[in-house]
C-alpha cells in the first residue's frame, strides 16, 4: 500500500514537552503518531468508555480508569504516552494526569477543534502544559512527491489531488484514470463522505447538523457567497439572519477543519471565497448534488466529473504554488472571466496562473495573459498538467506536469521556499 511521508512527521518528532494533535476525523493522526513517534503506551479511548491499550506488540481492553492509572505509571518512569480520541476522556480524568506534568512525554490526540477549546480553556487543568498542533489533510505536493516514482507526471498530479485524504487510499488504483475511478465509485464515495462529516459534527457539535450539511452541499455546488446562501436557506425555512449569520456557521466549518477561506482579488463586492477543505469531500458533495447519488442514481456524464475535478486542481495548484512563491493563494471570479490561480504577496496580487487540466491552445493562452494583466496583477502564467504551455508574449513563466512533480519532490523534501 502506498505510505505518505508527511511533512508533519518531523514536527512531530522534533517536538519537546506535551502536545496535543488535533483536525478532522480521517486525516491521519494516529496513522502519523504511530509512524513518527517512538511511544511505549498507545491508549485509544473508546465511545463506549473503554481504553484499549497498545503496549509492547500487546492489545488490551480494560476500564478506562485503569487505562489511565497505567498512563500515569508510565509517565512517572518518563516514558512516552499516547491518549487518542482524547475528547472521549471525562474532564474529572484531566487533574490527575496534569499533575504529571512535566514528567515523561505525553501526546493527546483529538478528532475535533472543540477538544482545543477545552483545553486551553482557563479553568482547564492542562492550560499552559499542552502545546496544541493542528493536523489537516496530506498537503498536495507531499502527496504528488509520493505518486511521481509509481505513475507518470500527469496521474500523479491528479491523483495526489485525491489522496490527500489518506483514507482513500487502501481503497484506489493510482494507475488507473481518476476520472473513472470517480465515476465507478461515486455511490460507494457519497456513503464515505456523507458519514464522514456525519461524525465529525457528532464529535463537534449535534445541534445544527442538517444546516452544516447543507452548507456544506452549497459549496460543493460552487455556492460560496454568504448573501446567495443566506437567500436559499432563507427560502427553505433553515436560517434566518442574512449573509451575517451564514458568515457565522462558514467560520464555524473553518474552525471544525471543513472550510478554508480564500482570499479574492478584485471580485464584486466579495473579498472572501469559501470552499471545501477537502477535495475529495467537495467532488463527492457535488457528484449527490449534480446526479442524486444518495437516491440511487449513477453519474451520466463522465465530462462533468473532469470539470469538477479540475476546479480542485486548480485549488491544490494554488496552495503548492503559494508555498513555492512565499505568498498566500487567492482567485479572481467574474462573469468576464475567472483567474485560476492568483498568488498574493503583502496584500497585493503578484502572480496570477492560468490552469488547465488538458492541452493549453495559444489563443486561450493569449486570452489567459492579457485577462491576468487587465487585473493589475504584474506577472501572469501558464500550467498544463499535460505538457509545457506554448510561449506567449506576456507570460513570465510556462509549467509543465514535470516542472509541477519537480516543485512538489522539493517541497516534501526540503519544504523550502522558492523564489522565482
């Protein structure tokens, strides 16, 4: 099976003292803890409130009472603990592992942002003892790195598009076609994600859930300004309040590891784009919207699952690119014409890409340049996942798939930034 290195495993590693990893369900925590960290206790908290202990090779289920009196007996003898699903632990088990501190090495590992409110919380008992890091999904040129040895240049860089939630990969073909890899496996796909989210909000927060969900739907759908969501839910009987209140529950899904916010350039009376976190989440969302996978029906057209998919490859394109330049991804959306790829610097659009998935034609290049241009944004480029854009007059900087795969192996390897 296909292993990730993560650019996460080193902070991991390196890191000194009490730390708590937290993120979205399915990222990888334990995965990565288990890869990255030499541990001589892994306790894992059950919904049940058991603890299942991981000791030497050795499982064992015992009372989580217990599980925790052995936690603490191991850190007493300075050695390295693991609590998963720490959001599972009572509060009343907290005090008597903070007296611990600062003893042995402890890593807590929560499946919800909620767990960090807590513990930071001043009343908690573990304030000031834990050092919080946050986990999200595998970053898009850790993921490509690890594809490009397996597959050419052009599947790597969109299978790594979907292999950044690591759960999906036991269950995929990287040789294959990701396009039909959706379009075979949609229903089996919508059940995941659909019960994915499912547990985070269980995790998270219960109250709400259908208006998160749909929320969630809209995005997928390419619904991501407040005021149009605030009028549909509106319409629907789910929320009232307008673009404020649905600015609310969009900051929520930011903090619960859903929602990214993307900053916009030059785009009527938006300054703000919202949209998945999660590629993987985002196409499955749009593929029940578009065809009613939930109810029984297939995907019809395959050419849908390619557009989709390319406006997720634009996004991962954006984050590498941003990593690369030193800057903060961005995008410009009008009815003239979007830009795919804007990279920000000090508040100001200094490069922006046009993106496509095929074969770049010198009349649409030419159209892409002079558009970016007609923006303000000084530098424009172009990059084709299937080969070297044509030169155009204009355009400072032409990238290929194998000029993409090379930022992304530098990247993973050294995760330094570029100047161009």
């Amino acid at each position: 099976m296909l292993v990730v290195k993560r650019r996460e495993e080193k902070r991991l590693r390196d890191s000194k003292g009490w730390i708590l990893v937290y993120g979205r369900r399915k990222v990888g925590k334990s995965f990565l803890i288990k890869r990255a960290v030499k541990w001589d206790l892994y306790i894992t908290v059950t919904r049940s409130r058991d603890a299942i202990l991981e000791e030497e090779g050795n499982l064992l289920r015992v009372e989580l009472t217990e599980g925790i009196k052995r936690a603490v007996n191991c850190l007493k003898e300075d050695k390295t603990v693991v609590i998963d699903e720490f959001q599972r632990l009572p509060e009343f088990l907290w005090d008597e592992i903070a007296l611990l501190h600062p003893s042995g090495r402890l890593i807590l590992a929560g499946s919800s942002h909620g767990i960090v409110r807590k513990v930071l919380d001043r009343r908690s008992p573990l304030l000031g003892l834990v050092n919080p890091i946050k986990m999200g999904i595998i970053s898009y040129s850790d993921a490509v790195s690890a594809l490009s040895s397996r597959v050419n240049a052009e599947k790597a860089l969109l299978w790594g598009v979907l292999i950044r939630d690591p759960w999906i990969i036991p269950f995929s073909t990287v040789e294959s076609d990701p396009v039909l890899f959706l379009a075979d496996n949609a229903e089996q796909l919508v059940i995941s994600c659909s019960g994915l989210v499912g547990e985070v909000f269980t995790e998270e927060d219960r109250a709400l859930t259908s208006l998160y969900e749909t929320v969630l739907r809209l995005l997928a759908e390419g619904i991501w300004n407040p005021s149009e969501i605030a009028g549909i839910l509106s319409s629907r009987g789910m929320l009232e309040g307008g673009a404020p209140a649905v600015t609310g529950v969009l900051d929520k899904l930011v903090k619960m590891g859903l929602v990214d916010k993307i900053k916009l350039w030059k785009t009527r009376r938006s300054r703000v784009y919202y949209r998945h976190s999660s590629p993987l989440l985002s196409i499955a969302y749009y593929l029940d919207q578009k065809f009613g996978i939930s109810d029984g029906y297939r995907v019809k057209e395959g050419s849908v699952v390619r557009s989709v998919f390319g406006r997720e490859v634009e996004y991962c394109i954006a984050e590498m690119l941003a990593n690369e330049l030193g800057g903060i991804p961005g995008f410009h959306v009008s009815p003239e014409g979007d830009v795919d790829v804007i990279i920000f610097r000090g508040g100001k659009a200094i490069f922006g890409y046009e993106v496509k998935m095929g074969i770049i034609e010198r009349r649409e290049a030419r159209k892409a340049v002079e558009r970016v241009h007609e923006l303000g944004i000084p530098r424009a480029g172009l990059i084709s996942l299937k080969e070297k854009p044509p030169e155009i007059e204009g355009a400072f900087q032409l990238i290929g798939p194998e000029d993409l795969v090379r930022i992304a192996e530098r990247q993973s390897s050294s995760h330094f930034l570029q100047e161009i």
